[in-house]
C-alpha cells in the first residue's frame, strides 16, 4: 500500500472532513478539519493496514497574510511495520488556535505539542502539561509567529529576566582579569 492510496481510503472514510490531498516530490500530505483530527488520527495508527505507530514530529506553521486560516498544525507519521510515511495537516483559526491532542496516540507527542504551544500559542486540548518549554514562564509573545516583534529595543517592556542578567554582567565585569 502507498502513502497516496492510504490518503485516498482516509478521503473515502471522511469525505466531509478531508479537504486536500497533497504529492510533491513523492511526499504525500492529507489536510484535514481539525474536528475529526482524533478519529483520523486514530484509525492511522491503530488500524493493521496503517499502522502509523511512529510520530516523527509535529509543528505549527505561520501564514500571516498569505492564506486563511492563518495557522496549520503538520504531523510527520512513519510506520515502522510498512516503511511508508504521511503527513497530515490541520488548519488552526487565528481566533481560536486550538486542536486536540494526539498525546494519548502517541505519548511521543508531548514536547512537540509544548514547543509548538510554546512558540506559536497554539493550544492542544487536553493535554496532561501544557505550558511553556523552551521559552521562560514568564515570556509574553510567541516567537516564531510572523507577527513577532524582531528587535529587542522595547525598552521596559523587555523581558526582566533579560534586564537582570544585562545587570549581573555589567556587575560582573570588575572582576575580569585583564
């Protein structure tokens, strides 16, 4: 079975909720409606002829002014049994970014959920930990969205955990050795 017969059998079991299949290169991609996104999530890894049992990875992809909805949640899936591998896309709305999760698929998807959550502000419902991971707690903003600031000449409205550590430094410095 190929990557796009797999993507076809899914458009005939969700004819309503799957809106495009996509071939570049010999990669195949299924963009689905986030509100199916557990059923169909589940039938890929769990039915014998699938069985995409490995989640390679997800991310959040920003499209600010080029396409509506404006975020999409993508999933790199991998089958160990069969060697074939699918990407599944989920359309995100910038009024509400959230999506279910698939960490009770795959537990993998854990921290690749917290980083997307983390540096989009996509939120996946129902997951056992959401919050920051390689930003600190107290971090407004969420970096790799098109419409975040690139300078950092905000003045006092910068980070404080950046203003301490410029202080400690310039502290610091009368004990450097010359």
């Amino acid at each position: 079975m190929t990557p796009h017969s797999i993507a076809e059998q899914i458009r005939d079991k969700f004819p309503e909720d799957v809106l495009e299949i996509v071939e570049f290169r010999s990669q195949v991609a299924i963009v689905i409606k986030k509100e199916r996104l557990k059923e169909i999530m589940s039938l890929l890894h769990m039915h014998s002829d699938y069985s995409f049992d490995y989640l390679v990875d997800l991310c959040g992809v920003d499209y600010m002014n080029k396409k509506s909805p404006r975020f999409e949640v993508v999933y790199h899936l991998f089958s160990i049994k069969h060697r074939h591998f699918l990407r599944v896309r989920v359309q995100v709305d910038e009024d509400n970014p959230t999506v279910d999760t698939v960490t009770d698929i795959w537990k993998g998807a854990d921290w690749h959920e917290r980083e997307c959550f983390d540096m989009y502000g996509i939120r996946f419902e129902g997951h056992p930990d959401l919050r920051r991971i390689l930003m600190p707690e107290d971090w407004e903003g969420h970096p790799l969205r098109k419409d975040y600031p690139l300078k950092s000449d905000l003045g006092d409205l910068e980070w404080k955990g950046y203003r301490d550590l410029i202080e400690f430094s310039e502290k610091a410095r009368q004990y450097e050795v010359r």
